[in-house]
C-alpha cells in the first residue's frame, strides 16, 4: 500500500478539530495516521512519518486520538458482532437454506502476553482462522529441500497443505470474554459450514474449553512442535545437555509420537529419574490429548500439523510486533484498539474500516 493510496487527498473538514489548531483531519489524513501508528511500530514514528507525507506538523497526541476514536469505532463493531452471534440459533445446527461446504478451514489458538500500565503483564488471547489447501507439486519440493538443506528430520515436513485466506481476531481479557469474539470470527468465515475443520492450540486448558464448548465437531490437533518442546525439555531435564544419549532418547520419542503411539511415549516418559510430579504432569499432557496427537493419520487427511498461522502471523506479527516493542505499556483500552485495527488490518479488512 501506498502513501498516496492511504491519503487519497480527502480534506474534506470534520466535525471536531484534531491536532494542532488550524489543522482539521480529512478521512485521509485519519487513514494515514492510523496506518502509520500500526506498521512504524510507534506513534513517534507515525508523527515522522506523517510530516514527511503531508510535509506539516502534527502532534503524537493527536495521533493517538485519532487512533483511539476508529480502534473504538471498529472496536464497538466487533463487540456488537459477537454479541450477535451468540444469540443465533445453538452452535452445531445448520440453519434452514444453509449447506455444508466442501473444502477445509481451520482455527489456530493461542496466547500471548504485553505490558499495561499499572496492571502489569496480561494475556492476549489470539485466534486465527484460515483455509486448507492442498501444496502444488512444486511447492511440495520447494519445501522438502529446503528443510532438508536445514538438517531437519523429514518426518517433521510430511505436512503438505498450507494456510491461505487468513483472518484474525484478539482480546485482551479473560476466556469466557474472547469465546464469542472467536465465534464471530469463525461464523464470519463460514467455518461451521465446512465439512472438515480443524482445532489446532498447543494443548492448554483453555483452549481445551473453547474446543469443548464451541467447536467439538472440528478436529483437535495439538500442535506438533509444542509436543516435540515437550519431549525436548523432558530429554534435557533427565540427560546431560546436549548429551547423544539425550538427542537419541528424543529421536526415538518424536518418531513414535509421530507414529501416533503415545502410549509408548508416556510409558518411556514414567521410566525417566525426575521429580515425580513433573515426571507425572509431562506423561499426563500426552495421555489428555492422545488423539490430538495421531500426527502420521492427519497428515495424511491433508490436515495441517502446526499452528505457525496463529503463532506467527498472530502473537509474533501481530502483538508482539506492534505491542510488545521493548519499553512499551499500554493501557487496557489503547492496547484492546489498536489490537482491534491491527487484526482487521491483517485479515484483510482494511478498506472495511474505512467504507462508512
């Protein structure tokens, strides 16, 4: 996106004046400082880098006004959106006149923490969903031999699907408030109306809720390298670091966790000299999600084994990126806007924002 695609030269005035006097905010001029507060990474850089597109003064409060009034706005949307959806007909019915869709979608979970003013470190909750499709035979190539030029093991690449179409939604607050958030966004998508959809978080008890609660007709799928961080940990704890005994200890657990045999991964698990209650709380992990474990059997239903699209896309392109700089806290309501425009931003909805 362009500077000159983002001002359109709109200046037509306000109702109010923001900034400095004498200086009225086109819609333009609004759609710039936003997007300039989101992707510089700082509401000191947008000020910069609006005098250099608009080559006059504003100050970084305006800025934050105007970030603040649309993140309220779309914000507001969202909150409405959710509450909408949850007073439709029960979860897992197909209304009169819809239809089950071929194709396959998916929902990545997962959390994230960021800084606030007088509160401390909170979690973000993030939820991504996304559409499955099938890698071309190039694309497969592509992929083994770059993993391959890495060293890394090939059963850790038989994942031949990808992610497309991806969309986002975040809150910062507690489970029971993001449900209907992740709801919204997954009726958005249409995901209930697929035929195969997929669940994927790294095993944690509330992303177990949401799964149990609003998506127990998806596929659950722990994801494969969180379980492998698991086995990693586990290998370092009861081996010298680094040791080979270690490295061949957690070889022969990942290729049997792959195999889908998580029995015989918590009975190697019970034979290890550790603490016995971590010892019991790592083997009871694996046995909670043994089947959102079979990795070798999704792979090949052509479902995805990872949740890199809510990891990196979400936590680390979306949080972590504008709102987890070093130095930075917010408070509760600027954080939860410019969450707001940044996920919107990233699913591709950024025209939206600005269509009213």
């Amino acid at each position: 996106i362009t500077t000159v695609q983002l001002v359109r030269l709109d200046f037509s005035p306000l109702d109010e004046r923001l900034g400095v006097a004498g200086v009225r905010w086109s819609k333009g001029l609004q759609r710039l400082g936003v997007w300039l507060a989101m992707r510089t990474g700082s509401y000191q850089s947008a000020v910069e880098g609006m005098r250099e597109s608009i080559g006059g003064e504003v100050s970084k409060t305006s800025v934050w006004r105007v970030v603040q009034a649309q993140g309220e706005q779309v914000q507001q949307r969202l909150a409405s959106e959710a509450v909408g959806q949850s007073q439709l007909p029960p979860r897992g019915q197909v209304v009169v006149g819809e239809h089950k869709q071929a194709g396959k979608m998916g929902l990545g979970v997962d959390g994230v923490y960021i800084q606030l003013i007088e509160e401390g470190w909170k979690e973000v909750k993030i939820g991504a969903a996304f559409e499955i499709v099938a890698l071309s035979e190039r694309e497969k190539q592509s992929r083994l031999s770059q993993k391959e030029r890495l060293g890394v093991d090939i059963a850790e690449v038989r994942e031949m699907v990808k992610a497309t179409a991806i969309s986002y939604c975040a809150l910062l607050g507690s489970v029971e408030e993001f449900e209907p958030y992740l709801w919204a966004e997954a009726c958005r998508r249409q995901l209930p109306l697929c035929w195969d959809t997929v669940l994927i978080g790294d095993g944690a008890e509330w992303i177990d809720g949401l799964y149990q609660r609003c998506f127990y007709d998806s596929v659950r799928i722990v994801d494969w390298y969180h379980a492998c961080e698991h086995l990693a940990g586990l290998a370092r704890q009861s081996f010298a670091e680094a040791s080979q005994k270690g490295q061949q200890w957690l070889a022969k657990r990942k290729d049997q966790l792959w195999q889908g045999d998580v029995a015989a991964v918590v009975c190697a698990i019970g034979q290890l000299d550790l603490n016995p209650a971590d010892r019991n709380r790592e083997a009871n992990y694996f046995s909670k999600h043994a089947r959102a474990m079979t990795y070798l059997e999704f792979c090949e239903l052509g479902l995805p084994v990872g949740s890199g699209v809510v990891e990196g896309g979400g936590c680390k392109g979306i949080v972590e990126g504008r709102l987890k700089r070093v130095g930075m806290r917010w408070s509760r309501s600027g954080a939860q806007h410019m969450l707001a425009l940044c996920c919107e931003y990233g699913s591709g909805r950024w025209e939206q924002i600005w269509a009213v």
